[in-house]
C-alpha cells in the first residue's frame, strides 16, 4: 500500500542500502514486490484501519514489500470462477476441505520450502498439519485457524422469551425447546439452519456428526458414501419438527454462511450452528451487539461416536506467483497470521493494534500448534482482551472436553453441495420425503467418490 513516491524512495532507500545490508533484499531494480492479499470483505471502518496498520508495520519491517489488500473471502461457488478466471489474489485462504485437491492438481504455489524455514514449522497440531501437506509431507497451504462447531445463541431473544441465556441447551431436544419458546414469544426463528452454497451439507455433516453419525467410509482408496442412515434421518426429521410442527424456523430457508450471520447479528435469529470462533466476523462484518451474543458447545447424543466437526482455514499462494512473491507472500503469512500464535512481541503487537480500534481480541479458536503454546498466547494478550468473557464461557469451559472429528476427506465439498437440496427440501416442502432424499443423495454421491 505504499504510494508510488514512498514506493520508489524505497527502491532506492534498498538499492543503497543492499551493500551494508540485507534490508530491501525482495526489492529488484524495477521496484519493489507487489504482493496482494486477502482481506475480508464488508469489514467496518475501525477493522479496515486496523488492517491498514498490520500492512503498515509488516511494510516498515520489510521495505521492500508492497501489500495490496484484495477483498476476499472463501465460498464454494465464487471460489472456483475466481481460480478459473485468475482472479485471485497472491495469498488467499481456503478450508480444510480444499487443501490437498488444490495441491494435487498444483492450482497453488509449492511453499513448502520456505514454510519448513519458519521457527515453529514442526510444531503444527499433526491433524491439523495434514491439511495442507501433499502426500509426501511437504506442506504447501499453512493452516492458520482452527474450529470446531458451536451453538451461536442471541441472549437477548433468550431473556425475552423467557429462557436463561446463562444456562443454554445442552441437549437437542432442549435446542427444539427453546426454539419454539423464542419462536412463540418474539416472533423470531427460534432456531435457523444453512442451507446454500455447501454449507446446507456442512452443518448437516455436523448435526449427523452430533448424532453419533458418520458420511463417508473410507478404506484405502475405497470411498462409501454413508448419506441414508438413521443418523442422518434423525437430523432431518429433528429439523422437520422443528420446522413443520413447531413453525420455529423463521421464514428464511436459504442461508448462506454470510446471510445467516447477517441475519443472528441483526436480532433475527435465536439460534445455529457454524465455527466456535465466529464472534470476530460477527462484530466486524455484521454490527453485532455484544450484549447480544452467547454461544456453547454442541451438543451431543449419548452415543459413542458423537462427536463436533472441526476444520479450519489453510493460507495459500497463488500458482503464477514468482519465486520473489512466493517468498514476499510467505512472510506476510508468518507476520499477519501465524507469528503472533507463538511469539510474545507479535502477539502484543497484534492485540494491542486490533484492541486500539476497538476490535475483538480473545474470540475462541482451537489451537493450530499445541494446547499448551495455545494458553501461553492467550497469556501475553490477557490486557487486551476486549470480549465478553462470561458470555462465552458455556463454550470455553467445555470446547476442549468434546471429541473434535475431522470433515470427511473425499470430494468433501462436492457431497456437501448434494446434500444442500435435501436439507432445503425438507425446510420447504412439508410433504418432503427424507427416505427417498437419502437414497437419491446416497446414489448421486456414491457415483462422483467412484468417479474421483
Ligand atoms: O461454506 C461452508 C464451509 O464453511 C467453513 O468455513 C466457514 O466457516 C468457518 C467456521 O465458521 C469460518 O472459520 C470460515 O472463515 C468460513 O469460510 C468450512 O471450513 C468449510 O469446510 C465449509 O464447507
């Protein structure tokens, strides 16, 4: 974000300094590098000056790095034209889920080099880790966050509906409860659910999951689907109560992951399902009250196999970038995302950046490296933080005591678009029939893990 006066005095500011030193070492005789970034789209004001700020301090340090922010965020659909179209930016982030295809068919840069260079590269969480390694090891997408699913609720609409938000669901029978209570006494969804752009099948994959369910087999290459289960059947019928007995849904059945957190921050919605750590996107895309928000944990059927889905965020850089980029990106990744997990002075400097504009810091998130490295972070920034604390404590309390199971592996992303109909369905069609949704979704699926 230099301007091109700051840009060229840094040029030359490089030039003269190259021969006492290695400041301004990326930058080459036509100028310095030129890296664009991801930066989240709909930020307010006070997060874009924060970002500005990060951008400033990592373009002091490395005088011979250029950062464009690109505005920027992961969905199925836009995702796959902008990777088409080249339209990406030089370091953007992708889920779990798209790691290892993205690296098979090398539509993302191999980093892996300079990644093995950074001070805390064997210390990933090994599941973690795995998402954004190719077969061999070789990581070439750093994870950088971590989640695992979370009952959001709006403690407003809990009060008004006479509901203790001390106190949520912690069965889902109770979850069904409390949403006809919010739904009867505010007028509200009591419960809303996603449904479109593939996040229909995620937190389907994630109610199934809470249900001591599975989706896919794997067994050496073998694929199974496993989409017409009791498990999955109970879901459904679960929503179909909810929806069609207890009209406690609301009117809207095609959320996406932005809409729904639209529409929860905005006093729409008493309750759903999605990532732990969504409070930060909450506040600074969506004008949430933090009065407002509570959140807990899953739960979960007293069956041995329940468990919560967990995934997370994979940083990765574009395939065209240049050897100067690549390593320009790498550094960006290390100062912006990863550095301040497990160094003291970029932990400081972040938090106290992010809380000077008034932004969240101490949001939950699953570590990426170990638990303990993960409590000594939140440690150093303990002054800054700045969220409600009580208010999340029915999830951090208990986040770490739940069995966390990974997304399925194969073709994850495809099988979740299949399942985005049935769910939809189910939420407009009364008459819906699950059994033959669930054999028709189990067949179409079977068919693309066979093909792939
Ligand atoms: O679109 C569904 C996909 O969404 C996930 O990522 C999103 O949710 C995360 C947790 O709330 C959030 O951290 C991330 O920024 C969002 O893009 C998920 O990781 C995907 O696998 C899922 O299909």
């Amino acid at each position: 974000m230099k301007s091109l006066t700051a840009a060229a005095l840094v040029v030359a500011a490089g030039l003269t300094a190259c021969s006492s030193s290695d400041q301004g070492k990326e930058a080459t005789s036509t100028g310095p590098v030129t890296v664009k970034v991801a930066r989240d789209p709909g930020l307010d004001k006070g997060a874009i000056a924060a970002f500005d700020e990060r951008v400033a301090q990592f373009e002091k340090a490395n005088p011979g790095i250029d950062i464009v922010p690109q505005e920027y965020n992961w969905t199925a659909t836009t995702f796959t034209a902008q990777l088409a179209g080249g339209t990406l930016p030089d370091v953007f982030t992708v889920p779990f889920t798209d790691g290892r295809g993205l690296i098979e068919r090398k539509q993302i840069a191999d980093i892996s080099g300079l990644v093995a260079g950074l001070p805390y590269a064997g210390r990933f969480n090994a599941n973690v880790a795995r998402a954004g390694q190719a077969e061999d090891g070789k990581m070439w997408a750093v994870p950088i966050a971590a989640y695992g699913q979370a009952l959001h609720y709006n403690r407003t609409l809990f009060k008004q509906a006479g509901l203790d938000p001390d106190r949520p669901p912690t069965t889902w029978d109770e979850v069904r409860t409390a949403a006809k209570q919010i739904a009867q006494k505010t007028g509200k969804a009591g419960y809303a659910e996603l449904t479109t752009d593939n996040t229909g099948g995620w937190v389907l994959t994630t109610l199934v999951y809470a249900f001591g369910g599975r989706t896919e087999k794997v067994d050496g290459d073998k694929a199974t689907a496993e989409l017409d289960t009791p498990e999955m059947t109970a879901v459904l019928k679960w929503l179909q109560d909810l929806r069609w007995t207890d009209d406690s849904m609301g009117s809207n059945f095609l959320y996406d992951w932005n809409g729904i957190n639209q529409a929860f921050a905005s006093g729409q919605v008493g309750m759903y399902v999605s990532g732990g750590g969504n409070y930060g996107s909450l506040v600074t895309q969506n004008a949430l009250k933090p009065a407002d928000y509570g959140v807990t944990v899953l739960p979960l059927m007293d069956k041995p196999d329940a468990g919560v889905l967990g995934g997370g965020t994979l940083a990765t850089v574009s395939a065209k970038a240049s050897e100067g980029v690549k390593a320009a990106a790498v550094k960006w990744i290390d100062f912006y995302y990863l550095k301040k997990l497990t160094d003291k002075d970029a932990a400081v400097l972040d938090a106290r950046t992010t809380a000077a504009s008034k932004l969240p810091v101490g949001a939950p998130q699953l570590p990426v490296f170990d638990r303990a490295t993960y409590d000594e972070s939140l440690k150093w920034v303990a002054s800054y933080v700045n969220v409600p604390q009580t208010q999340l404590k029915p999830y951090t309390d208990k986040m770490f005591d739940q069995p966390l199971v990974t997304e399925p592996v194969r073709s994850t992303q495809e099988v979740y678009k299949i399942l985005d109909p049935v769910v939809q369905a189910v939420l407009t069609k009364k008459d819906a029939d699950i059994a033959a949704l669930l054999k028709n979704a189990d067949a179409e699926a079977q068919a693309l893990l066979d093909r792939n």
